[in-house]
C-alpha cells in the first residue's frame, strides 16, 4: 500500500536544451486522450492505496495544461485516491503558462504547493537554456500565485550552467531570496547526453565552469541559504521551517509510491516499476485496461538496504541508525560497516547521536562516493 502519488503530464510548450525528462511537444487533442487514459489508470490503482499523504503533479509542464483539463484531471484524482485533510498537493508550474483560472481551479481542488521552474534570473540565459519564458515573466506568474493564495511555493534554479560567473549566480540567488519562497531547490546542471546541450559541449561550443567553480557555487549557496533561513534537508534542496517537500521525502525515505503517467515510476510492495515512456503506446496499454508498466525489479536484500542508504544520505541529518534496524532487523554495519568505516576515515562520513550523515567534503562527493555502493 502506498500514501502517495506522483502523476507525470509529459508535455511542454517546446524542450528546453539541457533537460532529458519524459516530455513531447504539447498537443491538445492528445492531451485530452492521456488524460483519458491516465484516469483508468488512477482506476487501476485506487485499490492500492492508503488515504494519500502526498501527492505531486510533475511533468514536463502540467500547467501547460487548460483550465478545464486542470479541474478534471483533479477531479480525477479526488474520485480515485481518498486524500487525507493535511495532505500536500503539489504542481509544477511553468512561468508564462499560469493565469488567474488555472490557479483557482488548483487552490479551489485542494492544490497547496506549488513548484516554479526559475532556473535562473538572467535574461540572455533563460534564452540560452531554451527556456519559453523572461525573468519578468517569472515574476509576474509567481506574483499572481501569491495573489491566489498560494503560501507554499518552491522555485527550481540550476548552476553551473555554461559561461555562467560567479557574480551571475550570486545575483540569481539574492533576487530570489528577496521574493522570499518557502523552498527552494538548486541543482548542478547535468549534461544528459540525448540533449541538444551534450551535442554542442561535445562539439566544443558550450563552455561549462571549472569543477573548483562549481563547488565554490554549491558551497555559496549553501552558506547563503542558510544564512538567510533557508535549512539545507537535502543535497539539493532548502527549506523554510516546516517547509521540507513531503513528497520528496517518501523519495529519500525509500518509501513505496505510486507513479502514473508516460514514463513515471513507483515502488510497492517492495517492487520498483518503470511505466513505458511513449505516449501513444501508454494510452493503448490502458485502452485495455492493463498497467502500462514497460520494467519491473523486485528490491530485496542487499538492493533494497543500498538503495536505502543512498536515498537516506542524500538527506542533510543523514541515515538513522534505528530506523534501519527497525526496517532491517540487523545493524547498518551488518551490510555495510566495511565501506563505512573507510567513508568515516576518509572524512566523508561522520556519526551523530543518532545518524550517519555526510560530511562537507562528502556531500561535495556524494555521486563518486556512491557509485561504491551500486
Ligand atoms: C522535471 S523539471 C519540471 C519543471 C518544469 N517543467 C520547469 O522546467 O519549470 C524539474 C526541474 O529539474 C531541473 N532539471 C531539469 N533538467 C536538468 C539538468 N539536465 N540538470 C540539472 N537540473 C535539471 C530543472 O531545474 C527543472 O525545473
Ligand atoms: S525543464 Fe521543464 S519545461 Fe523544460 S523541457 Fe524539461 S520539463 Fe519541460
């Protein structure tokens, strides 16, 4: 059984340069067949669930979505699952695809948070990133969701971008600390090699920051943040107080939820399941009323115990040493405690009270650091 949710619309206006995710070009006509499809798959796992927790609505850009589509899918969604009163829903929204009716539409059906992909607060560089929109555009859609009631907002910003300075990203930081949102998540950009962005850094004209900048911009914005009441709960991620997205941590909590939607994935009953990506193929998958699950791996033993680990110490407070022998029934250093004892004197990993977590130097190194335990 699973309290959460996560329900992928993969579609955007157009694709931006850098992003490898499970997105086509938006198409109104097939917008309304998924929707279609993605509600007899809500059918398919209504009787899997516990009153949700948590749900999260990502894409691709849901907000591209009209408002009447909007208020159906969460129609959809308020039939299917039983919601608890507390629950976080969460949107991803695109700047320059929100107007006044679709932000009612989302507060009037329960939506309470909402995820604003920024990126960064330079004009030349939204156009650089492929991005469809300005900063003032960014602005005036985050000032409109203010308006509407939105109270939970988290902004997605990316360094380490190409020809990106110093100066640059210092100056994307305080302009969004100064529009005080509740979260914030700031990731390294990664080169996925199916983008047009890998293409043109292969070929030599994209030029990205030394790896020392990048630290030094990771390192930045952790002091900065921090300072400013930003905690820092995740590698990436930073929060107000009581801000942390729920969703996120049923992620690094290893905890089942359940994916819907063209390419999205989920865990249950201790198995990891892909969806098949393609959209035609995942709307004829459900006209036959089946799951249009593409890939399956049962996470058992030493699988599910490395994955927990490495889920659990991308947190900043780290992995609890009783709730993994709770889960586990044996000790964490039963399966692991050569690999870290040599994290610890290597001086990426240190024991709290209660946790083992990741130095400084180790979160710097997280993603080298592991690859050791795949
Ligand atoms: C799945 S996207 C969806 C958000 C929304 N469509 C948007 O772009 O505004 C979530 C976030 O992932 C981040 N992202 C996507 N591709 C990335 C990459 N190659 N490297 C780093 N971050 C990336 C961006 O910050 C993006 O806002
Ligand atoms: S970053 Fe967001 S808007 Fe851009 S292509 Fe990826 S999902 Fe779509």
């Amino acid at each position: 059984m699973a309290s959460s949710v996560y329900i992928h619309i993969p579609f955007c206006a157009t694709k931006c340069y850098y992003c490898a995710f499970n997105t086509y070009t938006f198409h109104k006509e097939q917008a309304k067949a998924y929707l279609h499809a993605l509600r007899t798959e809500m059918e398919l796992y209504a009787s899997e669930t516990e009153p949700l927790q948590t749900i999260f609505i990502g894409g691709g850009t849901p907000s591209i979505l009209s408002a009447n589509a909007l208020s159906q899918l969460l129609t959809d969604i308020h039939r299917h699952f039983r919601i608890t009163t507390d629950a976080e829903i969460t949107v991803e929204c695109n700047p320059g695809t929100v107007d006044t009716e679709k932000l009612r539409v989302m507060r009037g059906n329960g939506v309470n948070r909402l995820s604003c992909g920024l990126q960064a607060m330079q004009d030349e560089t939204l156009k650089q990133l492929g991005r469809i929109h300005t900063v003032d555009e960014f602005r005036q859609s985050y000032h409109l969701a203010r308006e509407n009631g939105f109270g939970n907002i988290n902004m997605d910003l990316i360094f380490a971008l190409p020809e990106q300075t110093m100066d640059a990203w210092h100056h994307t930081l305080s302009e969004v600390i100064a529009l005080e949102p509740e979260h914030i998540s700031a990731y390294n950009l990664v080169m996925e090699e199916t983008t047009p962005f890998y293409e043109s850094w292969q070929a030599g004209e994209l030029h990205l920051p030394t790896e020392d900048t990048e630290a030094d911009m990771f390192q930045y914005t952790i002091e900065t943040l921090t300072t400013h009441g930003y905690e820092h709960y995740e590698i990436c991620n930073f929060a107000k107080p009581n801000r942390e997205a729920r969703h996120n941590l049923v992620y690094w909590n290893n905890q089942p939820c359940i994916g819907l939607g063209a390419g999205a994935w989920g865990y249950i009953n201790g198995v990891r399941y892909s969806n098949i990506r393609g959209i035609a193929p995942y709307i004829e998958q459900l006209s036959h009323h089946n799951k249009p699950i593409a890939d399956t791996e049962r996470l058992t033993g030493h699988a599910e115990k490395a994955e927990t680990l490495m889920l659990a110490l991308r947190k900043r407070e780290g992995i609890s040493v009783e709730a993994y022998q709770d889960r586990f029934g044996e000790e964490i250093g039963a399966a692991f405690g050569s690999i870290l004892k040599k994290w610890m004197d290597l001086g990426l990993l240190e024991r709290t009270a209660t946790h083992l977590r990741f130095t400084s130097r180790g979160l710097f190194l997280a993603n080298e650091v592991f690859v050791e335990l795949m």
